[in-house]
C-alpha cells in the first residue's frame, strides 16, 4: 500500500529515507497502530534528519500515541517496521 497525506489524518505504511512532505506542519500528535508485535519500532523525523518522535510497540499491541508535538519542517519515516503512523495535524 501506499502512504496517504490527501486526507486527515496522514496515513503512513511505508517506510523511507526520502522526505515525504516539505512544508512546515503542525503535528496535533502522532499514533503508532496495526503493528505486529511489542518489538516494532516506528521513527519520524524532519526534514534535516532530526528526530521528531519514535516509539516502540506495546507487548499488548494497543495504539502508541504521542504527546502534542507542534510544528515542524518536513517529515519523514526512515523506520516502520509493521502497521501504521497517523499523523494529525492541524
């Protein structure tokens, strides 16, 4: 499948080194969902390769979510290992 930023929230399932948006965003939060196991592991970072928000799955497979993240230039998913990222924005 192919990542999703048409509509609300962002939807992303594809992992890359390569900058998925450009612009300055504001991030409401993020949520990590639909993965496989407590081991998978999701990172996000900005258009300079800083990192943003990573987080690791729960043993539980229950919804990782962030706090309010606020705004940042670019965005990018150099690692999801299984299920998905949301990104809310406003």
């Amino acid at each position: 499948m192919a990542n999703q930023l048409a509509s609300l929230p962002w939807v992303i399932d594809t992992a890359s080194a390569n900058v998925l948006f450009t612009g300055k965003i504001f991030v409401r939060h993020f949520e990590f969902a639909g993965y496989a196991a407590g081991t998978d592991t999701v990172v996000v970072q900005d258009i300079n390769s800083r990192p943003v928000w990573q987080a690791d799955g729960k043993t539980d497979l229950d919804p990782v979510l962030s706090y309010k993240v606020g705004w940042i230039k670019g965005i990018k998913v150099p690692t999801l290992s299984s299920g998905k990222l949301y990104v809310y924005i406003k």
